[in-house]
C-alpha cells in the first residue's frame, strides 16, 4: 500500500528558508592558537634588520676591593670587550596571497574576501613565527641553549623536583616555563601524585599552572617525539639580561609588529595578489637566560587505590 501524506495546509521549512538570511561566521581555522610566547617576550626595534649582541670577554678578570681603613693600593682594571661578537639578522616569514577580482568584487557581503584572505593568511605567517622562535636552527630558543644550561629528567615524566633543578639554572628573575600542553599535563598528574597540585594564575585573561610562583605557558609548537619533549625556562627582558624578540620597525604597509602587507598588483588573469612578510628573529643576551629540561616524557599515568 502506498502512504498518503496529508496536504501541507502551511508554508514548509525548506520553502520559507529561501527567503531568509542566514547568519554566517567569519571563515574559522582550529589551527590557530592564542601565541603565548610572542605575548610574553619583550620586542625591540632593530635597525636595518641586524642586532649585535655585545658581552664582557671575561668577568673573572674585573678586580674590586672592599677597602679597610688604611691608604693601601686601590685595584686598577678595565673591561674588556667581546672582539668579534655574534650579530642576529632578521629573517622572514612570507607568504602572496592571490584572489581573483571577480570572487572579491561579487562575493564581499557580509564579508569581505580580500579581508578574510589576508587575515587568516597572517595567522598562519603569525604560528610559524613562534615555531621559528622555538625551533629554527639559527636562532631558536632550543639551539641557543648552551649544554650547561640542558638537564635531563631523573624518571621520564616531568616531576616537581625536575622543575626546581632547572630553576637552579635560570635563577636570576625567572620569567616563565615554555611547555607542551601534554607535559604540563604530565607535571600536574606527577603533583597530584605526590599531593601537592600545583596553584594556578590569571594571566591575558586565562588560568595558567603556576610552579613556585612561576607560571607554566603552553605551546604546540615544542614537538612531542615518541612520547618525549622539552620543558623551556626563561628569563625576559633587555634589562634583565633576558630572552628578548627582535622585529623590523617602520616598515611599508606595516601591521603589526614587523608585520607588512602590500599590493603587488593585478595580472593579466584579474587575479589579484598580495604580498605578506614578517621580519622577526630572537637573542638570548646571557646565557643563564634560558634551560631546557630535556627527554620529558608525556604518556606516564597513574593508578590510585582509594579505600572502600
């Protein structure tokens, strides 16, 4: 038998929704995250896209005297300088954008194209800029982290006593630790163990997990490797001696922060382009600034027995 559906006496849902609006979003791109690191850092305008990091040759070789009350011989000493000292070049993270004129022209409304090109193109330009001040080779966070200032965890899993050895290294007005959301994770599951969680902060607006006193500031970008993966402590700030960041200032087209966006024109196909650069780079001025709690292992969980 074949089924009868009653007559529609009203207008139905799929008609009447061609006559509605519907609400859109801006286009949305889980892999942006909140950039902790490039928050936490101060920044310094370099000119001409080089900075010549500056030190005392040797320290020890300064002589100074506590003086008693008698005429003997003051000390004479001068300090000497770094010969030949290590000069940071800004290095670029870019990227054109092309649209065609024709999508921007009839596709703008309620948002516009070129707009929403450009603004997730530069999220994506922005992450890569804190992997490279994490990972690049030249002048990451990582490579310039000399072997005394590198300890390894006593059992795997990142304990409270690993955190307190590496503060031991960066003693001097600790800023904050750098770590993967999974060994922050690790470390609060090794203090719960051990009865102690950790108390947390308010910083920009989140909750982060604080470790005597000194919050831990999660970043994807410190690769987890087969299970394994590094926990970052710094010192900030030029006054301090610390880790700063460096970027291009006055740039054409500026947007931010070495950040720069121009038109390089429309081609013979309508297609327009437009070309996004960021100059940035990173300078770590001592070296006790900066320790790496190396071999950090994410995966240890833990059984607990509560009495019936």
């Amino acid at each position: 038998m074949s089924e009868h559906l009653p007559t529609p006496t009203a207008l139905g849902d799929v008609a009447a929704r061609q006559l509605a609006n519907a609400t859109k979003t801006t286009p949305q791109m889980s892999s942006i995250t909140p950039r902790w690191l490039v928050h936490c850092l101060q920044w310094v305008p370099v000119e001409a896209g080089i900075f010549r990091l500056n030190r005392v040759k040797d320290a020890s070789a300064i002589t100074v005297d506590c003086s008693a009350r008698d005429e003997r011989v003051l000390p004479q000493t001068f300090v000497d300088y770094d010969e030949a000292p290590r000069e940071i070049l800004l290095s670029a993270v870019n990227s054109v954008v092309d649209i065609h004129t024709r999508v921007s022209d009839l596709y703008s409304v309620p948002h516009n194209q070129i707009a929403e090109q450009l603004r997730l193109t530069i999220e994506a330009i922005k992450e890569r800029q804190e992997s490279e001040l994490i990972n690049n080779p030249e002048y990451g966070l990582l490579a310039n982290t000399t072997p005394e200032q590198r300890i390894s965890t006593r059992t795997g899993a990142p304990t409270p006593d690993d955190l307190d050895e590496l503060l031991t290294k960066v003693w001097k007005e600790p800023g904050f630790f750098l770590a993967h959301p999974a060994a922050i994770a690790a470390f609060g599951r090794e203090c719960t163990r051990r009865g102690v969680p950790p108390p947390t902060v308010s910083l920009f607006g989140s909750q982060f997990v604080t470790w005597r006193g000194i919050p831990l500031i999660p970043s994807d970008k410190l690769a987890v490797t087969n299970g394994k993966t590094n926990i970052v402590l710094l010192r900030t700030g030029q006054a301090r001696q610390g880790v700063i960041g460096l970027f291009q200032p006055h740039l054409q087209g500026e947007q931010g922060l070495g950040l720069s966006v121009r038109f390089m024109g429309i081609n013979h196909k309508a297609i327009a382009s437009y070309l996004i650069s960021l100059y940035c780079s990173l300078a770590v001025l001592t070296p006790d600034a900066i320790a790496v709690l190396e071999n950090v292992e994410v995966g240890k969980y833990h059984v607990y027995n509560y009495p019936a």
